[in-house]
C-alpha cells in the first residue's frame, strides 16, 4: 500500500528506499501494446485497469454505424439525435429529482402550507411526466430506426471477421501490422466504389463481395510471396 506521511509541513510517499514529495492530485497513467497482458493480483489491487481492446462485437457496432451512414446518411442521423436527446432528457429527470429533494431538505414548517413549494413539486411533476412520455416515444422510433440498420448487419459482421483476420498476420511476421484507421478507410472507400443496386440483397452481396475483394488486393501488396497462399487460406476459413 502507499507509504504516505507528512514531514516539515509537506507530504512524503516512500517508493522503494527513496522518499520523494507526494501530491495528492498526481496520476500516473501507462498504457501497453499488450493485447492480452497478465498481472500478479497484488497488482491488480492498486491500480485501476482499463482495456481499451477492440472486439469483435464492439467493431461490428462501429462498422454497421459507418456503413449505415453512408448508404442512407439520414436513417444515421435520426439514430444519434435520438441517442443524444434521451441522454440529456434522462440527465434533467435526474436534475429534477435533485431540485425536489434539495427543496423538500431546506422546507421548513408543514410542507403542506408551503404554496411555493407546492407549485414547485406540482410543475416538477408535469414536466417529469413529459419527459417520461418522450422518452417512451422516441423508443418506438429508436426501434424501428434499429431494425432498419439491421438491413446492414451482414456487412458489418464480414467486415469485423475480416479486420480480426488479418490482425492475425502479426503472429506470423511482427511486421504486419494494420491499423483499425486504414482498414476504415478502405472500407469506406469499397461502400462508395461497389456495383449498387436498387434491391437490398443484391447490394449487400455486392458491398460484401467488392470489400473482400479489395481488403485482399491491398493486404497481398504487404506480404512476402510465401505467406500469401496461408493467408488466402485464413481468409477463406474465416469468412466460410
């Protein structure tokens, strides 16, 4: 634990053999290329540990977000306003709810002849009450704009399994490495350059055969000549 004591009006930390001045503000934040990294629970105790690593299902969201933004930008724009209206109208039931306790804790007297405060619960209620109903509807247009973005789930999910594929290659050479950025961008750049078409499946399969297609031209372009037949074959078993 943290050796902490005060010493000539200021506060010490002992870190090893060494006392050197403590703040109680400081931070210390470190971060590792680790993807899967082990710690003894001793240290587990003392510190705060965060794992920002992708996931699989956590890409697909990502990909199924851009994908739908750029085959039908107004369905994705409708989707997050409503995700930031419910936020900042969850935010104020929660505002509300403070200014009816802080205003009942400071009442004084029987509250029943308080009229201010009276009014003040009674308009606290109503405006409660319309929050709860807005948030009940946008519900309903939340789930139909979700079902609606389901449409693309198969291209999100094949561009997810892809990503994962070739983040495999570093364990065959530490040289290739692909960062999430690029792989974005080229997707975007196959949703715009694929064959489109007026009915959904076809476009789909299109979106889905074009992508592949121009993930594997790219990614052969970075590999020696004698990984790229077992890398035709990780892919062919992973999208299989």
């Amino acid at each position: 634990m943290r050796q902490i004591f005060k010493a000539g009006g200021s506060w010490n930390i002992t870190i090893g053999d060494k006392i050197i001045p403590y703040h109680e503000n400081f931070k210390l934040f470190m971060t590792t290329t680790n993807p899967n990294p082990h710690y003894a629970p001793e240290t587990f105790v003392k510190v705060t540990i965060i794992n920002f690593a992708i996931t699989p299902s956590g890409l697909e969201e990502q990909m199924l977000a851009v994908i739908v933004e750029l085959e039908n930008p107004t369905l994705e724009k409708k989707k997050s306003d409503i995700v930031k209206k419910n936020a900042q109208d969850r935010k104020e039931l929660v505002n509300i709810e403070d200014g009816i306790l802080k205003s009942l804790s400071e009442s004084e007297g029987d509250i029943l002849d308080d009229e201010t405060l009276i009014n003040k619960l009674a308009s606290s209620k109503k405006m409660s009450k319309e929050i709860n109903q807005r948030v009940e509807d946008s519900k309903v247009t939340e789930k139909e704009i979700d079902e609606a973005r389901e449409s693309y789930r198969p291209v999100a999910y094949r561009a997810s399994t892809l990503f994962f594929c070739i983040n495999e290659l570093s364990g065959i050479d530490p040289m290739y490495q692909y960062s999430l950025q690029w792989f974005i961008n080229l997707f975007s750049m196959g949703v715009r350059n694929s064959p489109m078409s007026n009915e959904l499946n076809i476009r789909l399969e299109n979106l889905n055969n074009y992508f592949t297609y121009s993930l594997y031209e790219n990614i052969c372009r970075s590999l020696f000549e004698k990984h790229k037949l077992l890398f035709s074959l990780l892919l062919a078993v992973k999208i299989l």
